[in-house]
C-alpha cells in the first residue's frame, strides 16, 4: 500500500473500550510456546486433508480412475495449496497492513494498547506463514513429490482486481477492509481439522495452533472494525460497504483454478477436470456454505450499521449473503 486515503472522521467513539485479548500472549501464542510440528506416521492409513473439503473428489468421473494412492495424493496436494494460500494470505496481505496499523499509518485513531496488540498479531501471522510453508517442504521431503503448478490464488487476483477500483477517497482501504474480513471469517478448515482424527496428525496440530491464534485477531479485529468503521466519512462508507460482500466471497468461494490443478492429478483430461470442478461446485450449495462460514462477520456488519445502507445491504442480497 504506497499511500493511504485521508479521512474524514466522525470522532472516535468517545471511551474506546477496548479490552486486550493479548495479556497472556507471552504464554498462549504458538510463536512463544509451541515447536514446529514434524509429519510422523503419514503412510499409517491417515489422510492429509478432509475429503469433505475438496469439492469433485467423489465425482462418478473420478471415481472410475481413482485408486487409493491416487487419492491420497489428490488430498496431499490440496494440503498444498491451503498452506501456500495461508503463507500467500499471512505475508502478502494481513501482515503489511497490520504492520501499517501498528506504526499509526492508517489513519484512525485507536488505543495505544491496540497497537502493541497488532505487534503481536505479526509475530503470530508470520510464525504461521513460517510452520506452513515448512510443513509443505517436510511433506515434499517425505514423499519426493513437490506441489503441483498453481495458478496465482483466486483471492489474491479478486483483491488486485478491487483495488484497482479504488478512487483516491478510499485508496488503501481495500486491502485494509479485506483484512478485516478475512480475519473475522471462520474458516471450515481452521475449525473442522483440529478435532479431524482421520488427518495426519502434524496437519491436525499445525492448524490446531493455527485456530487458536485467530480466535485472539478475531477479537482484535472485530474491535478494529467497530473503531474504524464509524471513524469513515460517509462517501467512505458509502464505497466501502458494497465491497465487503466481495471480500467475503473472494476468501471462502472454491477456487476454480488450484481445485482443477489438484484434481487434475488424476488421470482425466484438464477440460474434464474442469467439468467437474464445475459441477461440483453449484452456486446455491457455495453461497450457503459461505455464509455459514461468513456469520460472524455478518454478525459485526450488522451491529455496526453496515447494511443500513441501501446500496451496500442490496449488493449483500445480490451475493445471496442475506436475504433480499
Ligand atoms: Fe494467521
Ligand atoms: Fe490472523
């Protein structure tokens, strides 16, 4: 973000309430307390990811050339792509604004003990970055097979294309907003994995430490959201709100182009791949899975005003994140 949009601020809300989730982080986060998670019995009939999270894998055009290996390798290299995708999310996008926002460079005006909590919160997201992406080099070194090509992350392209939409009213604040939302979404995988005894069980506790941290920048960023939100002019507002509905989706829709990468490990035809990533991903069943995965963050728009907004609450309605 090279610079960021003046603001016209409405006064901050007058006490700033703020209650720090971050007392006990010497002795909770897993940068401070836990080791890197080292992949163990892999071959002992454990699985590296949920099935129910790849969207294709039980297709009848799948199920004809599947053998076991071959799905074993398919879930391997979907773990791929959640851990590059978490690497990509935690360096590229959440810590370079949250690094902004504890030296002040956003803005708002917040409590100083917020800021030595976005401090922390950069500790936690790169110690993250960095046991996924060793986690996806230990798998590599176990099986002697490495990621397959992936295109560049649906999430990262559908942030690139919002941000170019940006007037210089709100420049910067798309990357800011998007972070807010990715870290007040609970994700399937962060909350279904840990407690998934089919799974390896590095994967299991990798992303075990990984959930425990976010509940902690949840609570931040929701707080965040609130001081922020009502520190916008009303323009701001006004261009911000409609996009958060595309934030919702670019992070939790499927993406197309890593499913068909991963499932194209299989020995099908890349546009019969295509077909089933299509099929298996129908718009009414994805829309509902998001906002069941989006309901906290729904929860905050709400309680903020966010969709008094007539203009913002019908694009909500259009992304079928609420109803019209
Ligand atoms: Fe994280
Ligand atoms: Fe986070």
């Amino acid at each position: 973000m090279s610079s960021t949009a003046t603001l016209i601020s409405r006064p901050a809300p007058a006490d700033l309430d703020y209650r720090s989730r971050f007392g006990n982080w010497d002795n909770r986060a897993s940068v401070r307390t836990k080791a890197l998670h080292i992949l163990g019995e892999h071959l002992d009939g454990q699985l590296f990811f949920p099935p129910e999270l790849v969207p294709g894998i039980d297709h009848p055009a799948l199920a004809a050339v599947m053998t076991p290996e071959c799905r074993q390798r398919i879930l391997m290299h979907r773990l791929h792509v959640y851990l590059s995708f978490t690497t990509d999310l935690e360096q590229l996008v959440v810590n370079p604004v949250t690094q902004l926002l504890s030296r002040e460079q956003l803005g708002f005006d917040l409590p100083k003990p917020m800021l030595r909590d976005a401090y922390k919160i950069c500790a936690d997201e790169s110690w993250h970055a960095l046991f996924s992406d060793d986690l996806a080099d230990q798998i590599v070194a176990a099986t002697g097979e490495q990621p397959v090509a992936l295109p560049r992350p649906r999430f990262l392209t559908e942030l690139d294309r919002l941000s170019a939409g940006e007037d210089s009213s709100i420049r910067g604040l798309t990357s800011l907003f998007f972070t807010v939302v990715s870290e007040t979404l609970i994700s399937a995988i962060l909350c279904g994995i840990p407690h998934d005894r089919r799974v390896v069980s590095a994967v299991r506790d990798t992303v075990a430490d990984h959930a425990e941290d976010e509940g902690r920048h949840h609570a931040f960023y929701a707080k965040f959201f609130e001081y922020a939100w009502h520190q916008l002019g009303p323009a701001q507002r006004a261009a911000i709100g409609p996009l958060l509905p595309e934030f919702v989706t670019a992070f939790l829709a499927p993406d197309p182009g890593a499913l068909t990468a991963v499932l194209a490990v299989a020995p099908l035809g890349v546009e019969t791949v295509r077909g089933i990533v299509e099929e298996s991903t129908p718009a009414a069943e994805v829309r509902a899975s998001i906002r069941k995965a989006a309901s906290a963050s729904l929860r905050m728009f709400t309680q903020n005003g966010v969709l008094d907004d007539p203009r913002t609450h019908d694009r909500f309605a259009e992304m079928g994140l609420v109803d019209a």
